[in-house]
C-alpha cells in the first residue's frame, strides 16, 4: 500500500481487518463479503490467498486481473438462496454490510480453525451520517451475541470513531473452533 494514499481512499483497506488479516493461513480461501470496491479482495490477494468477491455489482473489482479471484455476483439481499452453499472458508471477511438473514450463512462458511472478521455500523450512527436506518445498524453487544455459542472470540469492540470519519460501528474477530 502506498504511504501517499489517503486513509479514506475506496481501496485502503480497514486498520480492524488489516490487524487480524495475519491470522488467516495463506493457504486459506477468503470469502470478502459484498466487496465493493475490492479494499480487502486486494488486501488478501496482496498476501497470496485464494479470493472469492461477491457483490451485487462487482464493476468494483473490474480493474483486478488475478487468477486467484472468484467472482460471484449476487444480490445477497433478494431472498434467493445462499450463493456458495458448499463453500468453506479460512477466512469471511464483511466490513460496512449487514444483512441479518445471511448471518449464519457466514459462520457456516468458517472452515474448521476459519476466522470471521466483521465490521459495521451500530445504533447510535444515525447521530453522524449513514447509514441511519435501523434495518443497517446492529443494536447493542448484537454482533457478539450473534458469534458467541458458534465462534471462539479473540477480540470485540462496539466503538465510536472520529476518524476517517465518526461513526458508531461493532466489530468482531472470532474463530471457528477446530474439530478435534
């Protein structure tokens, strides 16, 4: 990443993810949850991993030429069913996104030992921009209670952040527990 590229540009990717991005084994495929832009599909493929992008409109992404990228677009949020439903992951990663209905989708996706990174804006946002509907915005401690019978948490924060811009946003990192 170049030092020079401002920390709001569409393809620096979160500080959240870029922390717990070491976690995940090279050798994992990574799921980046309506990709946008692409900031954590090229962060992933930077590191040598195996990435699938999905978005309901992935000309985010048309600009990348890996051999390591899977594209699924999707409308996550058209009521049709999951679009990978014998995929397994090391790593799903989903960042300004929340679709209730696809939670559980997403944990089940977690190979054996797979890493959830999540991160998304919480009630008390609509106080400094969007999203503002409630339907975006999880309630209190909702992402942990949602991760915390089926994924090992190493870390959890329900935060307000002043920079790049303030919001209130939850973010977790959880493993799924090796089967042993």
């Amino acid at each position: 990443m170049s030092q020079n590229r401002p920390l709001n540009h569409p393809h620096t990717p979160s500080k959240w993810v870029e922390r717990f991005a070491g976690q995940i084994p090279t050798t994992s495929q990574v799921l980046d949850v309506a990709c946008g832009a692409g900031r954590h599909t090229r962060l992933f493929l930077a590191k040598g991993h195996t990435v699938t992008a999905v978005d309901r409109d992935l000309t985010g992404i048309s600009d990348i030429r890996n051999d390591q990228l899977l594209r699924v677009e999707a409308d996550l949020e058209s009521g049709e069913a999951w679009p990978l439903p014998t995929e397994n992951f090391g790593g799903v990663i989903v960042t300004n996104y929340l679709h209730r209905p696809i939670l559980k989708n997403l944990v089940s996706s977690l190979e054996s030992g797979g890493m959830l990174i999540y991160e998304t804006f919480s009630e008390g946002n609509e106080k400094y921009g969007r999203p503002t509907n409630p339907d975006f915005l999880l309630k209190p401690g909702e992402l942990l209670r949602l991760t915390r019978d089926t994924l090992r948490i190493i870390a959890y924060e329900d935060v307000t952040l002043n920079y790049p811009k303030k919001a209130q946003i939850q973010r977790i990192a959880a493993f799924r527990e090796p089967i042993r």
